[in-house]
C-alpha cells in the first residue's frame, strides 16, 4: 500500500512539472466573431477587451484549464452606428450583462468542451481547438504558449433574438455565429 502511495504521489508530482499556468497576452490574442448580413456576406468583429488565464501541460499538450472574460462594452464591427446598437438589449444589453465568460471543462482530442455565459445564459459548448504544440521562450525570458478556438454558437440560445425580414425573403442579420479566438500566453512565474 505504501509503494502505491509512493508511486501515486510522483506520478502527480512529475505531472505537475510540465503544467503551468498562463496568463493571457492581449496584445498578442484575439476575440473575434462573424455573423451573416443580409444573407449575402459577414459582418466580422471583436471584443477589444478580455482577460483570461489557462493551465497548458506541455508533456501531453493538453489545456488543462481556461478561465476567459470579456467586456461587452468592448465591441468593435468597425462601425459606431452598429456597436452602439450591439450594445443595447435588441442583442447583448451591455449595461445589464456587462461580461461573456467561458469557462473549460475539459479537452477530448481537437475538441473543448466548456460552458459559454452570454445575457446571463449558460450553455455548454464546443469549440475546435488547435494547440501551439510547444512552448517557446521569449527574448524577455518568459515561457510563452498557444492555442486557437473555433467553433459556431446559435445566438438565439442566448436570447439574442433581433431581426428584421427582408422584403425579398431572408433576414438581416443571421442566426449562426461564428467565433474566433486566438490566444498566446505567459507563464505565470
């Protein structure tokens, strides 16, 4: 009994060796989406302010972990006019669920699996994910990693309802969104 103690313990403690915790380089990642309009082309656009850490083990090259927020108020389609009326309650009511939160429950393969709020909505998603593979030490000396999301949300689940019909058929704006988020990381030291 006692070598199976002994035997757990180091296999916790050399897996604990090769995972770290990051945190996340906003000036080196992204927030962004993309959503139909007019059912001809796609508005993109990003939240300009998020923060996040994860837990990334090197050995397996597996995020452990990941804790993301985002502001609301942060939104930016390259259009006033639209931001401001994103901001509103017709889609995300910014003043009232300031933040986006994702939370990771687990990785199985390419896949993320974890829990998006949105409105004061929470639902379980799943995202593809392709990871840096490695970690890299910079010129400064810190330990940097990596990783893409992507996937697709269906915004009316999150009560995100707004449209208006088209007078040839169709709506304005779609229903799919298609999300993107690049994140680069530093180990905490």
């Amino acid at each position: 009994m006692k070598l199976i103690k002994i035997s757990l313990a180091s296999i916790l403690a050399s897996t604990a060796l090769f995972a770290g915790t990051y945190n996340v380089d906003k000036s080196h990642s992204s927030v962004g989406f993309k959503v139909k309009h007019m059912m001809v082309s796609n508005v993109n656009g990003t939240f300009d302010e998020f923060k996040g850490s994860f837990e990334y083990d090197e050995k397996t090259n597996t995020l452990k972990s990941l804790n993301g927020v985002v502001e609301v108020a942060s939104i930016n389609t390259a259009n006033e006019k639209r931001d401001n009326h994103l901001k509103q309650s017709d889609f995300f009511a910014a003043k009232e669920y300031p933040t986006i939160k994702f939370d990771l429950d687990k990785v199985e393969g390419d896949k993320a699996y974890g829990k998006l709020t949105m409105r004061g909505v929470t639902k379980d998603v799943v995202l593809d994910i392709e990871t840096a593979g490695a970690t890299v030490k910079d010129p400064w000396g810190n330990t940097r990693t990596g990783f893409t999301l992507t996937g697709k949300i269906d915004r009316f689940d999150y009560g995100i309802k707004y449209n208006s019909v088209l007078e040839a058929g169709g709506v304005a704006v779609g229903q799919e969104v298609k999300l993107t988020v690049e994140v680069e990381g530093i180990l905490k030291k």
